[in-house]
C-alpha cells in the first residue's frame, strides 16, 4: 500500500504586549504612584494520541512567543513629595508537543522522518523609573519584579513504530531574555531626601524532551535532547539627596531555580507585600458590548474582574530543571543520543548614593544572585 505524504501537526502561539503608564502630581503635598501587571498563562499543544498513524513522515511541533515591554514612571513635586512605582510580569505558560499518552497505546508507522519538537521563545522588558523634588522631604520608590515559571515539553509515549530509515528527533528548547531596570532618585532642598528601589527576578521553568515506555525502530539516528538559554540583565540605581540626610538604597535579586534565603527573603519582604497590594487594588470591572440591534451604553454586559496577582506566591517555591531521557520500552536506532544542556548569563547590577549637605549621606546597595539548576540525561 503506497503511504501518504509527509503529516504536520502544528500549534502555536503568540502573546505579546507593550504598556507605557506615568504618574505625576505637584502640589502641597505631591503623591503620585504608577502601577503596571502583565500576566501571561497560555496552553499550546499538538499532539497525535490514540489509535495509528501511517505516513512517509510524521513532524508533531508545538510553539510559542511570549513577551512584554513595561514602563511605569512615577513623579512628584511639592513641600512634602512622594512618588512610587510597581511593575510585576509573570509568565505560567505551558508548550507542549507530545505522541501518545499513559492511558493507551499509538503506533506509528513512517518510512522517514518521525520528529516531535516544542519551542518556547521568552522576551521581558520593564523599566520602573521615578523621581521626587520637595522642600521639607522628598521619598521616591520604585519596584520591579518578574516570575517565569513555564513548562516546554516534547513527549513519545507508549508508543510502538517501525521506520525504514531517517530519523527519530525528541527536542524540547526554551529562550528566556530578561531586562529589567529599576531608578530612583529623590531630591530635598531643605529637609531628608530618600531614594529607593528593588529589583526581583526568579526563574523556575521546566524543559524536558522524554520517551517513555515506548517501542520504536529506525536504521537512522535517535536524537532526544532538551536545551535552555537564559540571559538576565539588571540594574538598579537609587540616589538620595537632601540639605539634611540622603539615603540612597538599591536591593537586587536573582533567583532560578531557588527561593530566597532569609536575608534576601527579609529585604524583599515589604515590597512584595506592597506589589501585592498595589497590583490587587488595580482589578476592576468593565464593560462588554452585545452583539446585535442593540443601543450602545444601555444594555452592556460587566466584563469580569480580572483576578488579583500575587507575587508572594509566586516565590514561595521554585524548581528549574531541563531534563533529557529515554526511559522503558526499546529502543533500536543506528546510533542514541540523549543530551540536556541550559545555559544561563547574568548580570546583576545594584547601586546606591545618598547625599547629605548638612548631616550624612547614607548609600547602600545589595546585589544577589543565586543559581540551583537541575539538569540531567539519562
């Protein structure tokens, strides 16, 4: 019987989003605070499950782009000033390419290529930036903070094939690029000048490429690998100035793969606490327009709330692994590759200046960075 073409099971997707959000306020006593919350959960998956599938060649790829820019500013200006700015991005997106399943069996039969792949491509810009001038006593604090836990999969499960030559590919491959910028400077012309600004960053995804109690034959090669590139660059810098006292503090932590330690748990605490609140004050309701011979505005349906973020869940746990295996079944091939590879690139910049005319100038800057990556073939 004379198989059919090549067979391509695709799915993708693509979410992306760039939000610009300033706050300013002059007066007696000027406040402004900006706060900016992107929330990416999205499941892409191809799959071919069940039942038997008879090609010259089978491709199953699952793909997805995921990325932001954010810009919150925040400024003010008055006898007493005081300005702040949170922005938060968290990603819990899932890409998954997988055959067969652990409930039942599905075969195969190809006379090339069989290839099963999932790409997820990851890019995050923000900038939190802000500054106050006052008289008696000016504050300016700015927060950044970005949570990635996704999960790119590529599966072969109980699955029974038999090729004439070519190839078996398993290839799972996720690319993470974070930039995140914190500034804040304040500037008091007769009083306390107090700039401050933190920066948090974790990591905690999961890449794996697996054949699982499967029973599959080529004469060509069996490659199964999993791969991740991460490359991190952050700055932080605060300056405060003040006739009297300035104080200027810069806190910055990287984490993948790993919760914070007490000490940098403790000098991240109350920002947390305060994105948390900030970002859960912004949910609100809207409306949604009905389709049909309907006048605008008299019958609209409320759209649903959006639900709260919170960032403190988020790092409560952490587990970042990339993991390659061949595991049960059996396997014949020409030759059995089983590889995992991550990358990882950071920088990790924190400063902080404090300057005082009269009395004291008070910089302070911790920068924190901490790797726990499980990566494992087998």
């Amino acid at each position: 019987t004379n198989k059919p073409n090549n067979v391509q099971v695709r799915a993708s997707s693509t979410q992306v989003s760039s939000n610009i959000v300033i706050g300013l306020a002059i007066g007696f006593g000027g406040g402004a605070a900006s706060v900016l919350v992107n929330k990416f959960s999205a499941d892409t998956e191809a799959y071919v499950d069940g039942g038997s599938v008879t090609a010259s060649g089978l491709a199953v790829n699952a793909s997805s782009v995921n990325g932001f820019f954010a810009a919150a500013g925040a400024g003010s200006a008055g006898i007493i000033g005081i300005a702040g700015a949170f922005v938060v991005g968290l990603s819990s997106d899932t890409t998954k390419a997988y055959i067969g399943d652990s409930s039942q069996d599905t075969t195969i039969n190809v006379s090339s290529a069989l290839a099963v792949s999932a790409i997820s491509d990851n890019t995050f810009n923000s900038y939190s930036i802000g500054g106050s001038f006052a008289g008696l006593g000016a504050v300016a604090g700015m927060a950044d903070a970005t949570v990635v836990n996704n999960t790119t999969e590529a599966r072969i499960e109980r699955a029974t094939g038999t090729q004439q030559s070519s190839s078996v590919t398993v290839n799972a491959q996720e690319t993470v690029t974070i930039s995140p910028t914190t500034g804040a400077g304040a500037l008091a012309t007769a009083g306390a000048g107090i700039g401050a600004g933190v920066n948090i960053v974790m990591l905690k995804s999961t890449v794996a490429a697996t054949v699982l109690n499967s029973t599959l034959s080529t004469s060509g090669a069996f490659n199964v690998s999993a791969g991740s590139a991460k490359n991190i660059n952050m700055m932080t810098a605060t300056v405060g100035a003040g006739l009297t006292v300035g104080i200027g503090a810069a806190t910055a932590v990287l984490l993948v793969g790993t919760t914070a330690p007490g000490d940098a748990a403790n000098a991240i605490a109350d920002t947390v606490a305060s994105a948390d609140n900030s970002s859960s004050s912004t949910s609100s309701s809207g409306n949604g327009i009905r389709s049909g011979n309907h006048v605008p505005g008299n019958d609209q349906t409320p759209a649903a709330t959006a639900p709260a973020v919170s960032v403190a869940s988020q790092l409560g746990s952490a587990h970042d692994a990339v993991t390659a295996e061949i595991t049960g079944g059996s396997t014949t091939a020409g030759s059995v590759n089983v590889t995992a590879q991550s990358q990882v690139r950071t920088y990790n910049l924190a400063q902080g200046d404090g300057v005082g005319a009269l009395a004291a100038g008070v910089g302070a800057a911790v920068a924190y960075t901490r790797l726990n990556e499980n990566v494992a073939a087998s």
